[in-house]
C-alpha cells in the first residue's frame, strides 16, 4: 500500500486528506501513480501541483515503490505577501 | 536547549522579534548588520475582508525545506547568520506571521540574503495559506 496525502485546495477538491492506494506493481512511475491517483479522485485536477514521495520533491520520472508516502501539493502560499 | 535555539522553526506560538535580533547581535561581534523581513497578516486581499489566515503545512518536509534553504543562502551569501521563524496557526490581522532575521558584517549581503530568503520560500516550503472571510473560507493561489 501507498500512503497518500492531499494537502490545501486539493484536498478540498478531493474531499480526502488521507489515504492508501494498493499498488498491484511493486514500483510504478510517478506518472502512472498519479493515472491511478485520479482514477479513484476524478475531482483532482491535471495541473499545477507538486508531487513528493517520502517528503523529497519528485522529478519527472521518479519510482513510486510499495510502502511510500506520496503528497500531491497545490502551488505553495507561505510566507504571505 | 530551548526551542528558541533553533534557528529554524515553524511553530503556532508567537516569537519575539526583538529575542531573534538579539540571538544574532550576541552570537557574533562580527555583526554590523541585522535585516529582517516581517509578514503580517492583513484585514483586506483582493477586495475581500479577512476575519484570520490559516496555514496548513506538510509537517516534516516544510521543516527540512526551510532548513535547506538557510543551508543555501549561509553558502550563496556572504552573512553571518540566518534565523527563520513561521507560524501556522489562524492568524487575525495585525498578526505576526514569519520572520526571517539575517545578519552580517555589511548590510548590502544581509539585505540580498533576506529578500532572496523569502522570495525563495514562497517556492519550495511547502505550505499553503487559506483566508477566512465572512462568507467562508478559501484556498490562496499564489501568484507568479
């Protein structure tokens, strides 16, 4: 299982903040986990967001394996102004 | 040790400007500049009225990432120090929100470094603010 963390609009956009995805694979780029992330929530949407697996900034490419934690980020707002 | 030591915090907890300048002025001689940037919440965006701000963060990754980015501004700038503090509580306006305090031997390097500091967290901290309105509650999409 994957761990899945939606955070701000996403996760409003969702309905979910948190769940886990049984993989079926024991890796699968992060491309193809998002097909499947979609999938089960057609209320996310395409763009923009950030992906990060196990709380490091995933570059294209990039495996999701069995066991990971992977957050699907709206545009960050820190910092204010 | 108190947690005010750590020179990179996020934190629901007001801080104390004045303690994080002294931080700095005390722990080197040094210094001959402090700058410091300060982001207050505010009563009005976008012609909206703001009741409070909220901040979501996520946990452990927003932290690494303000840590690698004083890392990378201590080695992109000729400073001395670097202090980093935001809150992610709901903030009213008026309300304190980050401060980043940076010091150095000459105020041209501190102000580089500081304006570069908060420019690049609004890019690589993972954290997203939400204004609370009389109407409700939304989501802020940040601009270019």
């Amino acid at each position: 299982m994957v761990r899945v963390l939606f955070f701000g609009i996403l996760a409003a956009k969702t309905g979910c903040r948190e769940t886990a995805l049984d993989m079926e694979k024991p890796a699968l780029k992060v491309e193809d986990f998002l097909d499947k992330v979609r999938k089960r929530f057609p209320g996310l949407p395409h763009a923009p967001y950030m992906v990060a697996v196990n709380e490091e900034k995933a570059e294209p490419g990039a495996m999701v394996r069995d066991g990971d934690e992977v957050a699907i980020m709206p545009p960050f707002s820190g910092g204010l102004i | 040790m108190t947690m005010n030591d750590k020179p990179v915090r996020i934190q629901s907890a007001d801080f104390s400007i004045e303690e994080e300048i002294n931080i700095l002025k005390n722990s080197s001689l040094k210094t001959g500049a402090v700058v410091t940037f300060l982001g207050v919440a505010r009563d009005f965006s976008e012609g909206k009225e703001i009741k409070s701000i909220a901040f979501e963060q996520y946990g452990k990754m927003a932290l690494k990432a303000m840590e690698r980015l004083r890392e990378d501004a201590l080695k992109r700038f000729d400073v001395i120090d670097i202090r980093m503090v935001h809150r992610v509580t709901a903030i009213s306006p008026g309300g304190q929100i980050i401060l980043i305090a940076v010091s150095s031997e000459h105020r041209d390097e501190a102000f580089k470094a500081c304006r570069w500091c908060i420019d690049t967290l609004k890019k690589t901290v993972p954290l997203w603010k939400k204004e609370i309105t009389p109407e409700g509650e939304s989501w802020v999409t940040p601009h270019p």
